[in-house]
C-alpha cells in the first residue's frame, strides 16, 4: 500500500469514527434543545462545530475525510465536544495523523500527616482540594455531611462538576443559587492564570455542556476571590446545620488549600458526632 492510499484509508477510518461519535450523542446530553424533528440520530454537524468552537465548513470536510491541516487545540476541541473518553481520544488523533495528547495529570494523594490530621478534625467536616477544586482528601465527617465521596470516579471528584451536576446538592445547600453564583465568580478569577491549560479548559467545556446554570454565570464574567465564610446545609437527617468555613493554604502546594467547617451552635457539634460515627471512611490515598 502506497503512503497516499495509507492517508486516504485513514482519513476514511476517521470520517466513519466521528459519524459515529456524533450520532451516538442527543442534544440533552450535552446541553443543547432539541429543536424539531431529526432525520438522523445523534448530533448534527453544525451542533458538533459549534461545542467545538470550529467553523461547520470545516467540521464538515473533517467528518467527510477530505485532506485538510488539522491542529492539536482544534483535536482537543472536537474530542471535548464528542465526549471522547481517554482512548476514543487518543484514537481520535491517531486517525488525524497528529501525536498522542498528553495524559491529564492525576491529582496528587496527600502527604500522611495531612491526612492524618483530617481525620484528628472529626466530627468538623474538612476536607483538601487542589487549585482546580479538585478534591484530594476529607474526613469522615465531610462524608457525613455531603456524601461518599469515595463512590465518586477520581475524574468526576471536583467541587465544581459535583455543585452543578450532582442532584443532590441544591436541596443540600440551603444557598444553593448563592454558591453556584459566587463560585462560577472564583472560579473564572483562579482560571485567569491558567487559559489554555488543558485540563483547566477540558473542565470549563464539560461544565458549559453539563449544566444551564453553568452556562448562564459563565457568560456573566463575573470574578471574585472571596466569599462568605458561613455555609448552610439542610441535611437529611440532622436538618439545618450552619458551619463557618476556615480556609488554610498549604505552603508546600501551590494553590491547595484545607478547607475545615466548624459548627455555630454545640448542638450541631453533636449531631456532626453522631453521623460521623456512621460514615463510611475515606478512601482518599495519603503518600507515606
């Protein structure tokens, strides 16, 4: 087989491989209405473009295996708008002829004695989370309050994707359109120093598909940096309980904070004791 017969089978290979990408996808799944009546299954092509950001010209030569340049931001793009899992990614530049994207970093495991002293915190809900809210430890007692963080995947465990996406949390935070609202604000402040990145982008294109309310404070551009320090939860069990919010920054990481929420009334303190004692332990690693 000659190069040019390879390049024409391959581009082949990756027109069929988008088609099927694209068709296997609704438009609810990634945030989008579904405006009248489809011939075809799935997305459609305009629809792919516009999550990508790319021109539907040229989306559309792509899926139709024509020659044309392509570049790693745009392969990047289309595979977000996909929703690409790590292999269909990979695979998805193999076709495209371009080298392999770089794997996302997992989030580092704590060091012991920070762990250590997470647990020391019970029955005070506290917990650490990295520079992009990525949740990198807690105690029993967070897991009292919010849930079983552990049954969360490690990609899916990140303060921003659980408060739009999990349906739990606006009957749990009691200020739920507040948080949402002056979180978005944070977080497009702390993302200033990191446009481009890709896991910094590949989060904020999975939120913007995942969540209206999402996209509705985004396109505010809003920014802060500070919030109030008192949250509010309405708990299944022990009802409403109010917590000031401690935040520390942990010199030995850039950018990872502890975050420990003490109990305003003593009352609170022992219904926190009391379901701590029935939540399940944390499975997040600690090094040695």
């Amino acid at each position: 087989m000659t190069s040019a017969t390879h390049d024409v089978e391959r581009r082949r290979e990756l027109a069929s491989f988008l088609r099927s990408r694209r068709e296997r996808l609704s438009p609810a799944a990634v945030g989008l209405p579904a405006n009248g009546r489809r011939r075809t299954p799935g997305l459609r092509r305009e629809e792919v473009a516009q999550l990508a950001g790319t021109g539907v010209t040229w989306y559309t030569w792509l899926e139709q295996g024509r020659p044309i340049s392509v570049s790693t931001q745009v392969l990047q793009a289309v595979a977000r708008a996909l929703r690409l899992d790590a292999d269909e990614h990979a695979h998805l530049y193999t076709l495209a002829g371009a080298p392999p994207p770089d794997p996302e970093p997992e989030p580092e495991p704590v060091a012991l004695p920070l762990a250590t002293m997470l647990a020391a915190l019970d029955p005070y809900p506290a917990l650490v989370f990295g520079p992009r809210w990525d949740i990198l430890a807690w105690n029993r007692a967070e897991a009292a309050l919010v849930g079983d963080l552990g049954e969360v995947p490690v990609a899916r465990r990140n303060l921003m994707w659980l408060l739009f996406t999990e349906p739990s949390w606006p009957t749990l935070l009691v200020d739920w359109e507040e948080t949402t609202t002056r979180m978005i604000a944070q977080f497009r402040a702390a993302m200033a120093s990191h446009v481009g990145e890709p896991a910094w982008t590949g989060l904020l294109e999975e939120l913007r598909a995942a969540s209206p309310r999402f996209r509705e404070l985004w396109e505010r551009h809003e920014v802060a940096t500070r919030g109030p320090r008192v949250k509010r939860y309405l708990h299944p069990t022990a009802g409403l309980v109010s917590l000031e919010v401690t935040r520390l920054l942990l010199g030995d990481r850039p950018g990872t904070r502890l975050h420990v929420y003490t109990p305003l009334a003593d009352t609170i303190v022992d219904d926190l004791r009391a379901l701590t004692a029935l939540a399940p332990a944390p499975l997040a690693a600690a090094t040695a």
